[in-house]
DNA sequence: CGGATGCTTCGATGATGATCGAAGTATGAA
DNA sequence: TTCATACTTCGATCATCATCGAAGCATCCG
C-alpha cells in the first residue's frame, strides 16, 4: 500500500527502552546533559551518545552547547504532545513498568508537560477557564475570548508577547492520567511559569512531579474554581457518555 | 527515572515497518485476512503471522474467525485515533514513504479513519456541526446539543442506540493531512455508514481513500455548509496563531 | 474420504542494532 | 602546560528478531 506518513521510524525511534526512558525524563522540560539522560536510562555514556544522535537525527530531540555540556530537550511542542499522546494510550492499555509507584499519586495530581502543567490540576486549569469563558473553540482549535483576554493580562502575563512568539496561545494536551484535555501552547507555559515564579508550586528535583505550596494551593482555588453545576449545564445539555 | 506508562512496547510494535504497513492498512476500517495484510506489507505469509500474534498479543489488533478465514481489525477505536495520531506528527516531520503518489490528493479530501470520515471532507464536518451549533465543547469532551438531537435524528440515525453503545458519541480525532480534528466516536462512524449507504460516498476498492458521487457532493455541501464569516465570527473574538 | 485453501508452528539463517571498552576530541580549570 | 571533565567515534561482541522454507493443523468442498 505505501499510504501515507512513516510512522515506523518514529515507532522505531521510541521502541527502544533507553530512548523511551531518555523521551520520558525529557518530557519533564528540564534540560538534560548527555551524562544525566545516560544515567536515568541506566546505560553507559558511550550508548546514550549514540542514542542521541540518532533522536536528534530523527528531529526528536534538539540539542544546545554550552561550555563543555551538551544540553538536550525535546525539539519543539509537537514532540512532547506526541509523547504525551503515546503514554495516555499505553497508560490506558496497562502498560505500566512501574508498579504504581510512591510518586504515582503526586504525578496524577499535577507534574511537568513538557513546558505546560499536566495531571489532575492541568484538567482543572482548562476546564475552569472554559467554563469562566476565558477560553472557548472545539476540538485543537482553542481561542482566547475577548473577555478572557482581560483575565490573563491581569495575572501579569504579557499576552501580546505569547501571540508574537508564533507558537499557538492555546492548544490542547491530552493527559494520560486524566484521559482528558489540557492546556497547552504558550498560555499553557506562561501559566506554569507564573505558578512557579510566584512560588506557588515547586519542581521535585529528580521527577515530573509539581508540588504546591500552602498558599499556593489556595490562590489556585481562587483562579481556578472547579465548574460550578450553573456553568456545567451550558456544556452538558445533553449527556453523551453511557 | 522508571515513570508512568510504557511507551517503549508500543513503539517497538509500530517500529518494525512491515507491521506498520499492517497498521495503517487496517486503518482504514475494512476487516482483513493474513493473506491480505502479508500482501500489502510485502511480505510472506509465516511472517506475517509471526508479526500478527505480535500485534494482537500487544493489544493492538483483534481477531475473528469466520469458516477458515481470520479476519483481522484494529482492536477498538482508541488504536485508530492513536495511529493516525502518529501519521499527523510522521507527515509534519516530512517522513513520508511515498513521493507523494498520485492518489495523494484522493486521501487529502476524503478518507476512511478507521470507522469515520477524515480529510478536507471529515474536518468540513465537524467545524460544520460545531457553527451550527449541533456540538459543542472543548477540547475532547464534546457533546451534542438540544437543538442538534433533531438534527441528527432527521438524518435518519438513530441517537437511542449510539448512547446506549458504552462508546462515545463524540468525540475528536486529530487529522494528519488537514492538522485539525475531525468527527470521530459513533456519531462519526454513523455519518460515514449513512454517506456509504444513501450512495452519496464510496470506498475505493484497495486504498483508505473515500469517492463522493455527484449527487453525494451536493448532499454533502448541503448538509455541511462552509461555516458563513457570520458564525466564525462567534468564535474568532481573538485571533490566536499569529 | 481425498484434496485444496488458510493459517500457524518450528527451525535455521542472516542482518540489524544495542552495548560497552578503548581511544580520540573539545572545553574548562589549575 | 597539564590535568580533568564532557562527550564522540571506532571497533568488536553479542543478542534480538525479522525472514522464509518446511511441516503441521484446521476448515471447507466435492
């Protein structure tokens, strides 16, 4: 038949456990050197160097010299919804390496996406936005409304800068926790880095997972309430779930 | 690092590329023996049997055996909406097999998506449905309306037994030619049965791409009109991409 | 009952590729 | 300059696995 895209090389590229282990800790955003990656997927320097070449050659992965470190990360968004994508499929089906974990529930509640926040409270951060018709659009298609456009800048997040940057302002993620939607694109990046700045939230050292502070926890509440059954019933007018 | 879901084991199944083949064959929706997918991925038959244990033994694909036939399909709708996942990000790296043949064009309009109508086609009809207001949601929760139950049924579908089938009625599905979603769940594979049956659409015999007849491009446009600059407006408060 | 078709299993072969030791290159520190 | 760190390249080894011939099993037909 030989239609359409090569999903084989990119199938091939993340088959192997060591890439797979590298994609995965990269999918925490941070930027990773060579010995790091190396080490998370418990092989030697010399394997993951070849590894990474063959990623970077694939346009998986990017890589950023700086002094004698090679810092490498995912190539751009897509890859890292892509992945993201892949873990919600397997995570689905059971495939599961880990024995759900000590850390399992901490990622479920909210971790690192790449650039954008994920789990439990990256649900919470699109459906509370849509609901207060911050945001509103089908499907990938999402779009700031003129309203919310007021709500945004008033976090102190410079909203003509996310549109200049090229990148979409909203786009949506699916999460493998969750099985449902959250925001990404560059309000999504610019919502983590707000949560992070304001010290509301910090990165564990070595995982994806978020951990938020007290008062942190509780100026999310504020931003971001859980849909009230007033705003629910505009979307639900017809149950489509069995 | 050792972290969520298993990626790895998805990846190798869809890295070797003759099961690839096997993959996006059975992407487009028809049943097909082991005789038929060795055909098209080029290979013998004890290999391809080799490969379909594999495959099936992974999740991805199921098995139904009829007299001394074993009819193979994609196990349910979650791998469709996962490979053709993977095709959107293949096809916007640039890694395609084909220097973009001669039935390119065919599969960019109309095409089968496992059960449901992708493509040019496939996107008119969602965003179609969604400026009507037949659906509404964001991102993939999407839900059919008051108003659009009507609409639906006077297409002659019956909506009783789509909720009562445990699936979702609607739901996205991302489009590798097109970048954008399109109607899946089982409204979706209803509307492509009710193209194929009323003889507006047909399949072409060995290829995922989808014919519409005369009187079919005509139903079809009337059914779904391009949204009019009056109901994107309703949507379009605030231009996102730059 | 043959005989034919559809598919699986077994076994051998061969190629790909993951792995790591050893050596080489580049950058920074002393 | 000398040493150390970070990484790449080379080369050899080893394991995995895709591949196919041959044989076996199941089903259908006449």
């Amino acid at each position: 038949m030989k239609e359409g895209p090569d999903i084989a090389l990119i199938g091939s590229l993340i088959g192997d456990p060591a890439r797979a282990n590298m994609l995965t800790a990269l999918t925490g955003g941070k930027a990773l050197t060579a010995t790091e990656l190396a080490g998370t997927a418990g092989i030697t320097l010399q394997t993951a160097s070849s590894h990474l070449s063959k990623l970077e050659a694939g346009g998986l992965i990017a890589q950023r010299k700086q002094g004698r470190h090679r810092y490498f990360t995912l190539a751009d968004d897509d890859v890292g919804l892509m992945i993201e994508g892949l873990m919600g499929f397997a995570a689905y089906r059971g495939f599961t390496r880990h024995r759900t974990g000590p850390k399992d529930p901490a990622l479920r509640k909210a971790r690192v996406c790449y650039n954008h926040l994920a789990g439990d409270y990256g649900v919470r951060v699109l459906d509370s936005l849509v609901a207060e018709e911050v945001i509103a659009g089908v499907g990938d298609k999402l779009q700031l409304t003129k309203s919310g456009e007021g709500k945004i800048t008033a976090l102190g997040i410079d909203l003509a800068a996310l549109v200049k940057s090229r990148r979409p302002v909203c786009r949506t993620c699916l999460d493998w926790s969750e099985r449902r939607s959250h925001l990404s694109g560059s309000l999504g990046q610019a919502l983590l880095t707000l949560f992070l700045d304001k010290g509301w939230a910090k990165r564990e050292p070595d995982s994806r997972a978020v951990r938020f502070t007290g008062t942190g926890e509780k100026e999310f509440a504020k931003l971001f309430p859980l849909p009230t059954p007033s705003t629910v019933e505009r979307f639900n007018q017809h149950t489509v779930e069995a």
